[in-house]
C-alpha cells in the first residue's frame, strides 16, 4: 500500500494562550453509529520510542464522517505509526456532548467531532478546555424526503422532517433553511409551519419506513440508508456553501494537553494528513478498510455496498477546518434562536497544522480570525 509520507517535525511549537466566549448549550452532530453505549475500544500495540507522554486518548465516531479517525487509528493506520511509542487508547462517542464531557474531565486528550460540540465546550468553559487544531471531513448532509410526500421543496409545509438531535449540526442547517424560507418553526420544541423532529440517526430509518416522518436532514450514511430504503435526495446541504464545502468533521484537543504534549497533538496532526491523503488516492481501497474497521468496532457494522458506495462518495476528506463555515453555522444557530451572540476568536490553533502542511508544500489553511491571536 502506498502512503503520504511527511517529514517529522522535531522542534517543539510554543504553547498558547487562551481566549473566551459565551454562548446557549447546543447539542452536538450524531452520525448514526448503532452503538448504543460510548464504547472504549483495544489499545494499540505501540511500536518505537515513545514522544513526550507514554500515552494519548482519542475519541471518534464509527461513522464515514470520521472515516479519518476510523482508518488512521487501525492498528497499522498512519496515525498510530506517527505516534511511535506512545500507546494510543480510543473511545468510541455517539454524540458530541459526550466527548466534550470526557474531555473537559481529563479523561480524553483529543477527539474527532462535529463543529457544534466544540463551539459548547469550548464557551462552557469560558475558552479554556480546548482548540480545533486540524480539519478532517466536509459535506456529506442532505435532505432526503419520501416523494410520495414531499414533491418538492416548496412542498415542505405541514410535513414532519427529522434531524439526528436538537442543537446538532444538522438541526440548525434544517432550521436555517426553514427560517430562510419563510416557515416559524419554535427551535426548541420544533414545533411549527413544519414539524421538525429530533430522532437519533440509528432510529430514523425505521420512523421512514414507519411512516412516521416525511424526510430527514441527515449526514452519511444516514442519508444513503434512506435512499437504499426508497427515499429521494431534495437538497444536498453543499448546494447551500460556497464551493460545497462545509465543516462536518474536526479534530480538537485538549487545552491542557496541548501545552504539554505539542509533540503528540503534532504526530496526530500529521497521522490526519497523511490518512487524508491515502484515503484521496486510494478511494476503493479506503472504503474496504473503513468498513472493515466498522465491522470490528463494538456495536459495529459493515455496510452494504448500495449504502456504503454512495455515502463515502458525498464526503470528502480535509485537512482545512473550513473556519468560515464555522463561523457562519454558529451565525445561522443565533438567528434561529439556539445560540446566544458570541465571539469565536481563540477557538482555533492551526499552527502545527500549518507547520505540516507548509513541510509537504502543501497550502497553508485559514482560521478565518478566529485563531489564538
């Protein structure tokens, strides 16, 4: 197997300070793993001399939107081998909220997770407990519709759409659109000119089926589940971003860890690129490994190939954390009412990601101002 080698970075990256803000809790981004408990996983064998701490705690999802965090931490995945000695344990999230918690208690050091959850953990403790610090995944949400009840967009009055859970990314997208549109939909009970209907991803292709809702906002493969299930695609949410991009996967760190560990936050960092890179370059081979690694995760399962195939296909694999889309995601919670006014800046460091990427002459990403100062 090819891969994306960089070159090891050896000079330790200055700690930093921290910033704050305050906004309402929202929920976060759930993707649908079948999971029903956050599971820890298997420590890895760990191979070579260790980096500055013998051991790193990663959480991710079990979902194609994490398909970096999935295949980068296979026991021979990139990001294991850059971190070298130092033995990698996991834990598995099925919400961000969940994650954030482990993290702001000390029992995780770094995540994959969507950008809503890392906007509330970050303003609940007031800008101190973590920083984005690389991208991973954009796109891959969509609004699926039964279209023997829903014909088309204009067609959405009365009828009951889902989203994975209240305050997560796709909640607010579905009600930005819908407020953008003209409908009232009350945010928290939603309630309204359209019934939007908070139900976890693992649960929302039986209320299709059931005939329970009318469609779902829903990222993949929760999208692609509806599909194989008769369901059609009204709006993929990339039509909506400039360039179809938007942030649905990032990784954050610990504040803590971060200022004593650079070096390890950095060999993840650099792991992220280079799985980012070999899933690009080897797309076939990507979704065998992913689904392979799916099947053997707790509570895991391999997807079928007509839900697999079209869900890895509407996501695409980052490095840029796609600041602005950050920005303008928490600009659209504030206006339907499920953030209060906050100011971002400090939520991102991207300086090590930037140190990799310039080392591979590869662009250098924006914070969008929002980074540490």
């Amino acid at each position: 197997m090819t891969v994306f080698r960089l070159p090891r970075r050896r000079t330790p990256l200055a700690t930093l300070a921290s910033l704050t803000l305050l906004l309402a809790p929202l929920a976060a981004c759930g993707y649908g793993s079948d999971s029903e408990d956050d599971e820890p996983t298997p420590s890895n064998s760990a191979s070579g001399p260790a980096l500055s701490t013998d051991e790193v705690r990663i959480g991710y999802f079990a979902n194609i939107t994490h398909a970096t965090g999935v295949i980068g931490l296979e026991n021979d995945g990139l990001i294991r081998e850059e971190l070298g000695g130092t033995e990698v344990k996991t834990q598995i999230f099925n919400a961000g909220p969940s994650a954030i918690e482990a993290l702001n208690a000390g029992d995780l050091d770094i995540t994959f997770i969507g950008p809503n959850p890392a906007i509330n953990g970050f303003a609940g403790s007031n800008g101190q407990s973590l920083r984005i610090v690389s991208g991973a995944a954009s796109g891959g949400a969509s609004l699926v519709v039964n279209p023997d009840t829903v014909s088309g967009l204009d067609d959405l009055a009365g009828k009951r759409i889902a989203t994975p859970q209240l305050g997560n990314t796709q909640d607010v997208a579905l009600l930005s659109y819908l407020n953008d549109q003209g409908f009232e939909v009350d945010p928290q009970s939603g309630a309204g000119d359209v019934s939007v209907l908070r139900i976890a991803n693992s649960e929302i292709p039986a209320a299709f089926e059931g005939g329970d809702i009318d469609g779902a906002w829903v990222p993949e493969p929760t999208a692609a589940n509806l599909i194989s299930r008769g369901a059609e695609t009204l709006l993929d949410e990339g039509e909506l971003w400039d360039n179809g991009q938007y942030v649905v996967t990032h990784v954050i760190a610990a504040q803590s860890f971060l200022d004593e560990h650079p070096d390890v936050v950095e060999a993840v960092v650099r792991g992220v690129v280079r799985t980012n890179a070999w899933i690009n370059e080897n797309p076939d081979e990507a979704k065998t490994v992913f689904n392979g690694a799916l099947g053997r995760l707790p509570g895991g399962n391999e997807l079928p190939a007509e839900v697999l195939d079209p869900a890895f296909e509407n996501v695409e694999f980052v490095n840029d954390p796609l600041a602005e889309t950050l920005l303008v995601g928490a600009e659209n919670a504030t206006e339907v009412g499920l953030l209060d006014e906050t100011d971002l800046t400090g939520i991102y460091d991207l300086s090590i990601l930037n140190a990799v990427l310039a080392e591979a002459d590869l662009p250098e990403v924006s914070d969008a101002g929002l980074g540490i100062g």
